[in-house]
C-alpha cells in the first residue's frame, strides 16, 4: 500500500488515496485515537473496486508530522487538514466515515463545511462533552504518555479497543492493533488528548444533520456503549443504527465482514453503491 503526502502549512500529512479517481462516489475514513490510517485496511479492501477510498493519518500520528512544540492538537485542526486534503486532491463531496475520536473529527468537519458531506458514517463515538473525571484522565494519559511512552498504555488498552475474546481469537488483528499504538508518537497522541478534552459539545450540531447518517457500533463496546449509539441515532433525522454483535470498539476489524456488510448495504439504500 502507497502512503503518499500533501503539504500543509508548510508539514507533511500522510494518506493512502485507493479506488478509481474518476468513481462516482469518494469515501474519507478517519481513525481514532491512537491509530492510523491503516485501521481502515479492511474497509478501503472492500470498497476500493467502486469507490475512491482516502485514510489519513490524522496530524501527529501515523507518518504525518506534528509541528514542532505542539501540546495541543484539536479536533478543528484535524477537520481542516483533512478538508484540506480534499482541496488537494479535488475532492468536492464525499461520504465521511469515522470511528471514535475520527467520529468527533468528522463531526466538526461537517461543522467547518457541511456542504462538502454527502453522508455520514459515525461509527463508536459520541457527541457530547466529557464527565468531569474523563476529561480530568485525558489530560493525566497525556502526561504520563509524555513521561513513559505508549509501550505499556498500549497493552493495557488493547482488549477494551477489541475484546479478549477477540483478541485471543484473531492474533492478526491483535497485533495489527497493538503495533498502531506502539508506533503513535506520544507528543502526537498527547496533543490530540488535551484537544479532545477541550471540545465543543456536538449534540446541538446533531439536529442540523439532514444528510444520510449510519451510526455502528460494537454490542460489547467499553468506551462508547451501545446507549451513546442509541442517543447518536435518536438525535440524528433518518438516521440508521447497526449493532455489530461480538465486537468491541472496533468492530471494522474485530468483525470486518459484518461490519463492510453493514456500510455496503448502506451505501447501497443511499444510492451510492454503483
């Protein structure tokens, strides 16, 4: 796979841009915190015969650098890299796919230009602010990956990022997962951190979606329970919900053929698919 890059403010941004560039449809996936663009490897697989499919590595992590002194990325930042990206590569509508922290991304990129949003996929995230105490661990998980590093953060997260079921079950994607948290630069997953617990609340932005919306999440989620799911759908006029059974926080590779499944056939409904 061909990591390429755009300049932006003068810095590299890293992504892999897969599919047809003259495809009737262009699908932007963002990854969540502390991964990279290859968190979507089994999605662009799947779609990339139909559509053109981009993954960036969202600023300070992957191969995409983080400017020098950063101690806080936000997620405004994140939104315009990637709208930039799209300038960059003349992308003008696009169906934006993102999971976790890339659902808030995504979120405050339909926030900066929902003219450019063809549809939404929010995939194990939420819309509203942090609890006092979350916020208050954000900024501590950021010291301490400053201090130590993301070796031992990593192992202790992973079976609440998938399952231990799954992970015992699928060493594959265990170790693709762990190996994306090891190699996330501390500075760029600190900064991002501090970002995210420094948000704005999206659930008034919520009403104001009027665009084809899929909410997925993963029945055994830890972190974005199926309630927040629930709460996302609710919110968000005509909006579908799919419930991935027997998967965690992330159910696009803890169960990548229900969940390519689940986003085809939606693509489909919209009248995206070819």
């Amino acid at each position: 796979m061909t990591i390429q890059t755009v300049e932006i403010d003068e810095l590299p941004l890293a992504y892999t841009d897969r599919g047809p560039k003259n495809a009737r449809c262009s699908i932007l996936l963002i990854h969540g915190h502390p991964f990279d663009g290859t968190m979507w490897n089994p999605q662009m697989e799947s779609l990339e015969t139909e559509f053109r499919v981009i993954a960036p590595d969202l600023r300070g992590y992957g191969q995409s650098s983080l400017p020098n002194g950063t101690r806080v990325t936000t997620l405004d930042s994140h939104a315009r890299d990637c709208l930039t990206l799209l300038d960059a590569l003349g992308i003008r509508d696009v169906v934006v796919a993102g999971l976790s922290m890339g659902g808030q991304v995504a979120l405050e990129l339909f926030r900066q230009d929902p003219t450019r949003v063809s549809a939404l996929v929010l995939a194990d995230t939420f819309a509203g602010l942090d609890s006092d105490e979350t916020r208050q661990l954000r900024f501590r998980t950021a010291d301490r990956l400053e201090r130590e590093g993301m070796a031992a953060y990593a192992a202790e997260v992973l079976t609440k990022m998938i399952t231990p079921q799954n992970a015992a079950r699928d060493p594959a994607t265990a170790t693709h997962v762990l190996r994306m948290m090891r190699l996330t630069s501390p500075l760029g997953a600190a900064a991002a951190l501090r970002g995210r617990a420094q948000r704005r609340d999206y659930t008034p932005l919520l009403d104001e979606i009027a665009i084809p919306t899929l909410v997925v999440v993963g029945r055994e989620d830890e972190y974005t329970p199926v309630a927040l799911a629930n709460e996302l759908h609710r919110a968000i006029r005509g909006s579908e919900l799919a419930i991935i059974d027997g998967a965690g926080h992330m159910p696009n590779l803890e169960r990548q053929a229900e969940f390519n499944a689940v986003l085809e056939s939606w693509l489909r409904r919209c009248g995206l698919h070819r």
